[in-house]
C-alpha cells in the first residue's frame, strides 16, 4: 500500500495562534467564548488546563478573561466587554478580520451584504454582527432564489472556509440576475483554497482518501465533499479510533488529507495505527518470502546475505564458522557492524550466529555485516527511484554522450540530451554541479549496476505545470471579472504610462489618465509602490489577456467637493489659464475653474480681457454666482476692487457726453449662467446694446 500525506495538513496559522494562546495564557478566570475550534481532543485537551469554554458572553463573569477564537465575533462584542471590564485575547484569525472589515465598510456605503457561508457557523454570525445599520443575506446553495436582491446594489463576501467551487457558482448566479451593481470580494482563506486543491488531486490518483478532522468541523466537512466529487471510496475520521483498516487494507494507494482544525499529532496516530494493522496483515506473507528465500539459496553467490557463527574473538576481528562448512573464515573488524571494535565483548557472544553479506566469491570468499546496513539503505533508495521517485546526485565527469554520476554502488549516466529541454553544447560546466533526476531505466545486473536518468523530464513537467497553473489561474481571473467590478490590487511597478496593479495574481493596467481627475504628471504623485488600492475595472480584454482598472473613477471628482468648499460672495485667490473673447478662466484651484465674463475685470470698461490680463496672472475675486452640479463658478475682479469715485458734473462738462441708446453699466446680479462651448454667457442689456452701436458704425 502507497500511502501520501497532502503537504497543506494540519493547523493553519490562524487556529495555531488560537491554540498556542489558550494553552498558554495563565488558566485563572479566563473563558474562551465558543470551542477554541472544531475539534474534540484540542477542546478536551485546553479544558483540562482549567480554562472554560462557554457559548455565550453573558456566562462570563465582568473582570474577568475572555479568549475570541479565530472565528470572529460581532463588533458589539467589544464594546460590552469593555463596559463590563473583561479583558479580551483578540485570535481573530486576520482573513477573518478584513471579511469583517469589508462588511462594515461597504454596508455603510449603503451596500446590501450577501454572505455566502453556513449561517449557523460561528464566522458568518460574527460577521452579520458588522453590518451597519442593516442584517445581510446569508446563502450556501447556488439554487437560491435571489431576485430579491435584483434591484439592490450588493457586496458578496464569503465565509473563509467555504467551497471555492460554491462561491463562483453562486456569484455567477448573483450577476446574472442583479441589475445594479455588486462588488464581489472573494474572501475565501488562500491556504483554504490550496487545501481544497491538493485534496482534489490526490483525490483523483488514490483509490481510496482518508479524512480527518473533527466531524463538526466545516473546513473538513468540505475537504471530503471535495474528494467524494473524485474518489468514491472516501472515509470521514475524528481521530485513529475511526480507523477500519479492514475497508482500506485491499487498496494500493491511499491518500490523507486533514482540516485546518486538525493537529498533526492526530494525523501522526492515525499513521501509526495503519503502519501497526499493515504489519499484522503482512505477517504471514512476509515469513512465507523468507522461507522460499532459504529453500531456493543451495550455494553462495554474490549478494547473498547468510547466517555464520561466531567461533572465536581475536584482536583483528572474528573468526565464523558458515553452514555446511568446518572451516573457519575470518571476518575483518572493519566490516563489523559497530562503532567500536571490542575483542572482549564479541568473546562473549562465541557460538551466537551473526548475518553476512557474500561481497567477494573470487579470489576469497569475503564477508561483511557492515554492508548488509549500506545495501539496505542503499536498495531503499534504489527502489523509490525505481519507481519514480526524483533523486539528487553530483555531477563528477562525462562523456562524449552526456554526463556521469554515482549512487552508492551504481553508476549514473545522463544523456546529453536528457539534461535539459534544450541543446546542451558544453558538458564541461556541469561537473561538480548539482543534478535533479528521475530514473529512465535501472539495471541490477550483478556486473553493471547502472541508473539511466534525466533531468530534462523534470523540468519539463515543472515548466508544463507552472504553464497549466498560469493558465487555470488566468481562465479563473477572467472568469470572475467584469466592467465596472470593484477590485483589490496592489501597485507592483510603475512605468510613465501607467501602474501595473496585481489583482488576484494578475497584471492589470491602470493609465495614467485614469489616476486623477485632476490629471497626474507622473504615477508616484497619486500611488505608492507596494500599497494596495480599490479600483475600479473599466475595459476587460479576455482574448488578448489585458485588464484596464482605473483609480480616479472610485474618486470624488473635484466639482463634487465645490459646495462644500465655496459659496457666493467668497473671495478666493486663483491664476488666469486662459483667456477668451467674451471673458478669462481663473483656476480656483486644481480641476475647478471659474469665468470673469469681461464685464467683471474692472469698472472701466474694456475693449478685450487681453488688453488688462495675461495667462498666468494670479488675481483674488469674489464669487458672485455658483451651480456645482453645471460645474459653474462665475466670478468678479472688480468687486474686489475699490469703486472708483465719481467725478462732479461740473468737471465732467468738458468731456464727451454719452452716445444716445447706450444703457448703464449693469449690476453683478444682472446676468446668469455662461457656457464656453457654445459661446453663450449671460449679459447686461446695456452690453449687449453697446456691442451692437459699435458693430453698426
């Protein structure tokens, strides 16, 4: 029977944390709120350090010392331990933490909370508990009817231990139907996800998988739904008593996996009981070889292992007596079995029969203990590369056909051709380096001992499997994205064109255009290297594999913030950036501009705004009408300047009295909303009159 351990067994980090703190903390007057995790024997073993477990916070006494396990708890929680003066150990395991965070964030948004998880489990009960203002959905069947969140915007979260393959099924479902928008954040713990990957595997390869893990445990439960989807012979165990090696013991190869709530001191009993019940089986096999062995051995051969009999102790070594035979042989000391020769102590064990390795027939029959130790070891190993196993070796010549190597007592030979996927042309760099091999063929022939191998299959199988895992990893990312998604990335590097953003292990572009809205002149002015951001997916090219995310887009644009910041008859302080035939733009500040129709630069009047402003003049003026959501700000240099007195009648006599028709300079007030596309503005009836004398002259 081939038995594999899955590599990602055991506790994972956060319910370690958990457990390590429960068995540690001092036991006096300390709770913990719920059982530490789902498995019966860590609960047993923490509650006989004196520590209790209670199912809810009313039982634990004020002043005292409560432990939250890793699921989590609601926010509420904190506050009433605080008033009642319990002092809380926090082992929210992190995955959970931001679950919990993203729950309270996005419902006091107004978003509508689905939780896709068991509602009866701890974690997703803590979680309900962060909602703002508002309970969430909680589902765990992809049937479910969800038109009742057609129409609401949504945020899905998922319980960290559920099913990968649940999860997408029901957010597939969920965007099918939601006409609004729904931000999915895929919260499902990463070693989770590898758990229920590796079982799928190994589920696929066994004939038969063991699970184990406590039978309330829903991390487990849900390996074994993973691997009953690709074995059929899968057995749920707690512990070794489960064990019935009687349903296993006919199967050639049997797989483990164990939860995240599971202890490897669990999985190492179970081991143990299968190797024992294995033993028992094999008992009556086993003597049956050796005895055929014995009736099939007539004379001695290289290789061969036999029985002689100490006759006497001598300073060099031994002399032994072999069967059928009255002549002595002498054993060299050097091919004992010991760190120490001890003529004395082996003088008492004349008459005793010791095992011997027949190394030597010609031209002396030679004998030693020590090899039968080195060969063992040595066919161990033989027969795991035998059978595929990768082995190690150091490169120490070649040839004109590839490169050499030895494994104990057999040669190794590489074709130059199995080294490496590509052409190797130069032999020589190779030697003294280090080989990664599988076996092609292994010949045992008593006069050539020889290991055919290659490393180029190796790295040809890794290179297949990174490419596959790039490819499903993609296939899953374009899987589960779409326009207008909300997403979590992490700015990797910068160019002067952009941000590439990891999301999910993915590259996606963020252009420079959509950083700001305000524009940026280079990346760094708006993201920083290594943090992480929400964005927002603006363009998916699934054919081509090229994601467009945008930053600014999850922004407030700077009109949006205008009302706050601004009101009618305030002054403000800003720079001319252009100048037109009707008027001149003022940046108020950056991404806000606002227009002093010409009439509105001084209380003389002016032929052309050119005539009194330049580009880049910087100017105070007073708001004098303001519409954020036109994203239009109209302003007034002259009531900011003192008004100019009026001269006497009688020293204005000589001057050159006012053309007939022409109206009086208007008030602020006196026209209205101005539009520099299509060149209308509003205007005092007095300029308008004016522009049309001067036009008829």
């Amino acid at each position: 029977m081939q038995v594999t351990i899955a590599k990602n067994s055991g506790f994972c980090r956060g319910v370690q944390r958990a457990v390590d703190t429960a068995m540690s903390v001092p036991a006096e007057n300390t709770y913990v709120l719920g059982e530490i995790i789902h498995n019966s024997h860590v609960v047993n073993d923490i509650k006989a350090r004196g520590i209790t477990t209670v199912e809810n916070l009313n039982e634990v006494p004020d002043g005292s010392t409560v432990i939250f396990r890793s699921h989590g708890v609601p926010a509420s929680y904190y506050e009433s331990c605080r008033e009642r003066n319990i002092k809380v150990i926090d082992c929210t395991c992190n995955f959970v933490r931001n679950t919990q965070k993203i729950v309270k964030e996005q419902s006091e948004k107004g978003k509508f909370i689905v939780i896709v998880g068991e509602a009866t489990h701890p974690e997703v009960i803590g979680l309900q508990g962060w909602c703002e203002g508002s309970s969430a959905l909680v589902v765990k069947d992809p049937s479910f009817d969800f038109t009742i969140i057609k129409d609401k915007d949504v945020c899905v979260v998922a319980q960290t231990t559920f099913s990968v393959e649940k999860f997408e099924e029901i957010i597939k479902n969920i965007k099918n139907l939601c006409e609004k928008t729904v931000a999915v954040f895929k919260t499902i713990c990463y070693t989770t996800y590898d758990r229920q990957l590796e079982a799928a595997k190994l589920a696929q390869k066994c004939d038969a998988m063991l699970v184990i893990g406590g039978l309330n445990s829903s991390n487990t439960n849900k390996l074994y739904d993973v691997c009953a989807a690709y074995c059929s012979n899968v057995f749920r165990l707690s512990g070794p008593d489960d064990l019935d090696f009687d349903k296993i013991k006919n199967f050639k190869s049997v797989g483990i996996v164990s939860g995240a709530s599971t202890p490897m001191a669990q999985n190492r009993e179970v081991l143990l009981k299968m190797e024992e019940k294995s033993t028992e089986v094999n008992a009556t096999s086993s003597m049956a070889d050796v005895v055929a062995k014995i009736d099939s051995e007539s004379k001695f051969k290289k290789g061969q292992i036999v029985t002689a009999t100490i006759s006497e102790a001598t300073d060099d070594g031994l002399q032994i007596l072999l069967p059928f035979s009255k002549k002595e042989i002498p054993l060299s000391k050097d091919e004992l079995d010991c760190e120490e020769y001890n003529a004395a102590e082996y003088a008492g064990k004349v008459g005793e029969t010791i095992d011997l390795l027949v190394v030597e027939l010609k031209p002396a029959l030679k004998l030693s203990q020590r090899m039968i130790k080195v060969l063992a070891e040595e066919e161990s190993l033989i027969a795991d590369i035998e059978a595929g196993k990768e082995f190690q070796v150091e490169c120490t010549g070649y040839n004109k056909g590839g490169l050499t190597a030895t494994v104990g007592t057999y040669s190794v030979f590489v074709p130059a051709k199995e080294i490496r996927p590509s052409f190797v042309k130069d032999l020589t760099k190779y030697v003294g380096k280090t080989l990664r091999l599988r076996a092609l063929e292994v010949k045992k022939d008593a006069r050539k001992k020889e290991i055919i191998a290659s490393q180029r299959v190796i790295l040809q199988e890794e290179k297949e499997a990174r490419e596959a895992a790039k490819a499903a990893k993609e296939e899953e990312f374009f899987a589960n994205i779409a326009v207008d998604d909300v997403v979590e990335g992490k700015v990797e590097r910068v160019t002067s064109f952009g941000a590439f953003v990891s999301v999910n292990g993915f590259d996606c572009l963020a252009h420079i255009s959509d950083l700001s809205w305000t524009g940026a002149k280079a990346v760094t002015d708006v993201l920083e290297i290594g943090k992480t951001y929400q964005f927002k997916v603006l363009k998916v090219d699934k054919e081509n594999k090229k994601v467009s995310i945008g930053y600014k887009q999850l922004q407030p644009q700077p009109w949006d913030l205008v009302a706050d910041k601004y009101a009618v008859g305030e002054v403000i302080h800003g720079k001319v950036v252009r100048i037109v035939p009707f008027g001149a733009f003022i940046e108020v500040e950056k991404g806000i501009d606002g227009l002093v129709h010409v009439s509105q630069i001084a209380y003389e009047r002016i032929e052309t705004p050119a005539s009194v402003l330049n580009v880049g003049d910087e100017v105070d003026a007073k708001i004098i009408s303001l519409d954020p959501a036109a994203k239009k700000m109209n302003l007034s240099i002259k009531a900011v300047l003192p008004e100019p007195e009026r001269k006497p009648r009688a020293e204005r006599s000589g001057e050159e009295a006012p053309k007939r028709g022409r109206a009086p300079r208007r008030s602020d007030d006196e026209y209205s909303n101005w539009n520099e596309g299509s060149i209308s503005i509003g205007t005092s009836l007095g300029d308008l009159l004016a522009d049309a004398e001067k036009k008829n002259k």
